[in-house]
C-alpha cells in the first residue's frame, strides 16, 4: 500500500486569505435592531410621519401670525382660506394654532404618563418579581385591587379633588395606570432570576437592588420599548376622551380632545372645526401602533437571522 502525504490532496473551496474571515458581521444585539427596524418600509414611515407631527407642534404655532389665544369675532367660523389655512372656531380663533399648541399637550401627557408608569410599574414589578413568595403574593394583590377600578371614577375624584387640568389628569391616569406595566415586568423577572449571571451576581455578593436595576430590568428593556410604543397612544386617547367629555384639559388652554369636543358641537355646520384634530389624533395612533408592530418584530431575539 503506497503511503499517504499531503501532497496528495488538494483543498476545494477555501484558500489561505479567506479562511480567517467571518461570515457574519459582528454588530450588536441594537444594531442588528436597527438593521432589521429599517427593513420594516411601515415601521419606517411611521417613525417619519411621528418625527413630522412631532416637529409641527414644536414650530407650528410660529409660522402663523395668529396666536392661538388671539380672537377676533369678525372671523367667527371661517372654512379654510388663505389666511387662516385650518380655518377658524366660534371665537374666531386660528384653528392651525390651535392645532399644534394641542398636540404639544397631548403628546406631552403621553409622554410624562408613560415614563411615569414605566419607572412605576419597573420597580413595583422588579420587586415583586425577584423576592417573590409572601412579598410576592401582598404586592400583587394590591394591583389587582387597583386594576379593578374603573379609572373614570378615579378621574372623576381626582377631578374634585385637585380640579381640573393637566397636572391632575396626569395624576388621575397613572394612579391605575402603572399596573400593567408592573405584571409584565414581574413575569419577566420571575422567568430571568434563574440566570446564570443572576446567580453569580448573587454568588459575588452584589445586592438585590443592584441585581434588580443593573442585571433583571435592563435585561427587559426591549419588552418595555415596545410596551412603551403602544402605551403613549393609549394616554393620548385616554386625554382625548377626558377632554371631550369635559374632564380635561379647560379652557383657554386646548389639546386635541378639547378641540373635538367644540368641534362636535358645530359639526353639521363646520366639520373642518372637528375633521382636522380627529385625523391628527388618529394619524398619531396609527402612526405610535405601526411602530410598536415594527419595534416588536426587531427587537425580538427570536426572528434574528
């Protein structure tokens, strides 16, 4: 039998200069989010059409010259025109003012209301998740307690209490508002404390606090971005609802809630009065909703190729 040497056999389909290169880029687990985020043409439309509504409220009082507060009742009910492009309401008020100085509000509200429900229902659920047991079982029984109030009686108390406005509308909407937040957190949390680096944190010495802020919640940040993304239109509407029905915001102070209810009133006579903060309210929804789609889709470890 003749004797095997390397000379004798020939490598197929690699060489030298390649054998070291890697297949994959290696990007990390937010920039493959990104990556996948932009091949989501709706996800990204959505994110343009935010960032101009968005860019609206901030310059948009500004580029008319008619302050929204301004009234002037010989242009009482005006439809759109050249000076006044939304056209005007029964005080004979800028409705394209009007508009933006609204959406700061509601957007604002959104805003605020979702972060605070965030911080909330992060260190309430983290908690709760993490000692789990008896601390476990008392913490949430009282979010269930909570989660079973009809959050209108709670406006309407808030209402009679502190008044009207945005501070206790804000108040009014996150007293109830942080438990959902608090149960998905805790789920997370109970699923991740069994982890291998939980467990060698705690092995190390470190605190529950910090195991808590720096190890469990970070490890959910994906989850709460979305959460966040859909909670922001929910506030929005919650405002919008609150508005119309008058528990809002008051006047001379306006959102886009406030705006639909005066619309209402005169909708068979002057629809662009109501047409105009209804499909803002509803663009902005639809827009935050699609976005939430996407961010789900790109952050979810599972679908990553």
């Amino acid at each position: 039998m003749s004797e095997l040497n390397k000379d004798m056999f020939e490598i197929v389909g690699c060489n030298d200069q390649d054998s070291e290169t890697i297949v994959r880029p290696n990007i990390t687990y937010w920039q493959d989010a990104w990556r996948r985020l932009k091949q989501n043409k709706v996800a990204i439309f959505s994110m343009i059409l935010l960032g101009i509504i968005v860019f609206m409220c901030i310059i948009g009082p500004y580029i008319t010259k008619h302050p929204y507060t301004e009234q002037n009742m010989a242009n009482v009910n005006l439809e759109p025109n050249s000076e006044y492009w939304f056209g005007t309401d029964n005080l004979g008020r800028d409705l394209f003012s009007r508009l933006w100085i609204g959406g700061r509000v509601s957007i604002a509200i959104g805003i605020v209301g979702t972060i605070i429900e965030v911080v909330v229902g992060c260190l309430y659920g983290g908690i709760s998740g993490y000692f789990g047991g008896k601390i476990d079982n008392v913490m949430m029984r009282i979010v269930e307690v909570l989660m079973s109030i009809p959050y209108m009686i709670v406006v309407i108390v808030i209402a009679i209490v502190l008044g009207k406005g945005i501070v206790p509308l804000l108040i009014a909407l996150c007293i109830t508002g942080w438990t959902g937040m608090a149960r998905m957190v805790r789920g997370q949390v109970m699923q991740l404390k069994q982890s291998e680096y939980v467990l060698a944190a705690q092995a190390l010495g470190a605190s529950s606090r910090r195991i808590i802020l720096r190890h469990l919640i970070p490890n959910t940040i994906g989850i709460i971005i979305v959460y966040m993304t859909f909670d922001i239109p929910g506030f929005i509407f919650a405002e919008a609802f609150l508005s119309f029905v008058g528990l809002g915001i008051q006047p001379p102070n306006t959102s886009w809630g406030a705006m639909c209810s005066f619309g209402q009133a005169v909708m068979d006579f002057y629809p662009h009065e109501l047409l105009f903060p209804a499909i803002t309210i509803c663009l902005t929804m639809l827009a935050f909703n699609l976005l939430g789609d996407g961010l789900r889709d790109a952050l979810d470890p599972k679908l990553r190729q």
